[in-house]
C-alpha cells in the first residue's frame, strides 16, 4: 500500500485515471519533439517520480562537483519553489552558500532564465528538479527514488504522491535509491528489481545521506565546526521545514542524539516568529538544536531567539561503489557535445 494520496480516497481513485491521461497525452507530445528545445550546451537533469524530497538538492551539488572537478563550468536550474529570502527561494540560497559565485537560475521559464545569465560564466547546465520540465531537451537524466517511500507501492496524483507512473523511468539514464541505508537490504534490492522490471539495462546506483562534519553557531553568533560524532549523547530538538522530516529526525538519532522534541513544518514554510519561538520553548534543557542547511538560510539572523547552539550538518550524498558508474555517465553526456554557448 503506498501512502495515502493529497485527495479523499474516493475522489482520488476517480480522478487519478482523468491525471494519468493527460500526462500521457503531454509525454506523447515531448516524445515526438514538439514544445521540446535543445540548448548548445549539455544538459544534466535530477528528478524524480513523486512529489516531496527524495535527495535531489544533495544529488546535485554531487553532480556540481563532479562536473567541476572535470573541469567544466556549471550553471544550476531551477524552478524556483518555496519560501523567498531577499527574492531567493530555499534551495537557490542553498547552492549560491555552497557554490558562490555559481550561476543559478531560480524561475518557471529555465531557458528564458539561461538565457539572461553571461553567456561565458557556464559550460554546461544542471536541472534540479528536471524530470518533468521537458521542455528543454537534455543529455541525461538522472532519477532518484527514495528507499523510504517506495515509488512502487505508490500511485499516481491526488490518489497517491507520484508524479507520473513508475514506467516512465525507462527514459531515464540511471536511477539512484537514495536514503537506501534506512530501510532493509532486501526492500532495496526489490526496489533494483522493479526497475529492471521496466528498463533492464538502467544503471542503478545506491545512496545515502551523509554527513561530514557539523556547523556549529552559538547563541552570541559565533561559528565554529565540529566532527558528526559531537551529536552523540547530546540533547537535541530537531526543526525542519522539509518534505520527509522523518528521515532528517532518523539521521539525528543514528548519529547518537537524543532527540528531546521535532519540530516539523511544512515543505519550504517560510518560518513565522511563532515558529521561532516553538523550537525555543522545546530547547530548554537542550544541548543544541539540530535543522537543516535548507531551512538554516532562512533563520540565519533570528537563532538569537534561541538561548542554546544551533547545529547544522553538511550534507553530502554518497554513492559508494555506485559512484563510479554514475559519474562516467555525467562525463560521457558532457563529452557528447562538448562546451558551447547558449543561443540568442
């Protein structure tokens, strides 16, 4: 059984057939071509099958650093969801923290928004979120799904979470199982299954969400790193503002925390002052209280509120042995076209 859809049961089983089709009628149109426009440079796009968070933020920052340690020069794409801090959404303000100087383009028309960027400030274009934005064409596409919400078990909108049906990863270049460290070996292993099922020769690599080291800023504002092994037996409240907190809550206990208290808003809630003042009334008697890089840059300035040190983990996704497999296709789809110029 997936989980239960945005919809009444009934009303979603009556509407999801009505979605299914129109979706297909809109993939049989990209299929073909049309409404689909191919830019000079290569193209990487991360996405996904459901609605929610399934890694892709860390899945492209690991793409990001790979293309640049293959000496390219990568723009990043994307819609542009969620709260704005000085006009810039959530996960834009992510990547500019970690990618400064990186150009990245946050709006509905991707290549409108490409096209309004130095033509000589990138060589090459990450999609976040790009599986559905089909309009422009791409050199890979890199699929991820969750090991902690099978897509498989799962249906498609309002009667379930998914996006488009499972079938549709047969015109992806590799799928990732990311979080495939929470769940049992064999859960994972059925998820292999399942999408050699649809695409026998897909590369298929596996992931998790790791954590090198921890930033560390007290109530007077000083910064300071620590190692992820500084979460053992501390106190802590968890706050996040993010699509699958329990998968956030679950890493803060494995790494030896005792979680106090969670504080779980919604996806890319923009974090009210009645937020603030939640988490501070949990945090006493806390050693620290634990959120996300997404939702730090956005209560950067206002952790004064808060009279304990607020901790947030970096976080890198790791392919393991998978690694190599994943990053020869980013290099082969890069190398296809080489580096160009965006047109006029």
């Amino acid at each position: 059984m997936g989980r239960k859809g945005p919809a009444p049961a009934m009303i979603g089983r009556a509407v999801e057939p009505v979605y299914r089709a129109v979706l297909a009628h809109r993939n049989r149109a990209f299929d073909a071509g049309r409404g689909v426009e191919r830019v000079d440079v290569p193209v990487i796009s991360i996405g996904n099958l459901s609605v929610g968070g399934t890694g892709k933020t860390p899945m492209v920052m690991w793409v990001v650093e790979r293309l640049r340690a293959l000496g390219r020069s990568p723009a990043i794409a994307m819609r542009g969801y969620g709260a704005k801090r000085d006009g810039v959404s959530d996960e834009q303000a992510e990547y500019l923290d970690r990618f400064p100087g990186i150009p990245v383009v946050a709006q509905p028309d991707r290549i409108a928004g490409l096209r309004g960027l130095d033509q000589g400030s990138f060589d090459c274009v990450v999609l976040d979120d790009g599986f559905q934005h089909r309009r422009i064409a791409r050199d890979l596409d890199i699929v991820l799904i969750d090991a902690t919400r099978d897509a498989f078990a799962d249906r498609c909108l309002p009667a379930g979470w998914l996006r488009e049906p499972v079938d549709s990863v047969a015109r992806a270049g590799a799928v990732v199982i990311t979080r495939s460290d929470l769940v049992d070996a064999a859960l994972v292993a059925q998820m292999e299954h399942a999408v050699r099922a649809i695409a026998p020769r897909m590369v298929i690599g596996r992931a998790v969400h790791a954590w090198d080291r921890l930033g560390i800023v007290d109530p007077t504002g000083a910064h300071r790193e620590a190692p992820v092994a500084w979460m053992r037996g501390q106190r802590i409240v968890v706050a996040c503002g993010i699509a699958n907190p329990e998968a956030f809550a679950a890493q803060v206990a494995r790494a030896g925390a005792a979680i106090l208290g969670t504080v779980a808003l919604p996806d890319h809630a923009p974090w009210s002052e009645a937020d603030v003042a939640r988490v501070a009334a949990l945090a006493s008697g806390a050693d620290g209280i634990v959120v996300t890089e997404k939702d730090w840059v956005k209560i950067r300035g206002r952790h004064g509120a808060w009279s304990v040190p607020v901790v947030r983990p970096r976080l890198e996704m790791d392919l393991g042995a998978s690694g190599d497999a994943i990053g020869a296709l980013v290099e082969k789809a890069i190398q296809g076209r080489g580096a160009g110029t965006m047109p006029a």
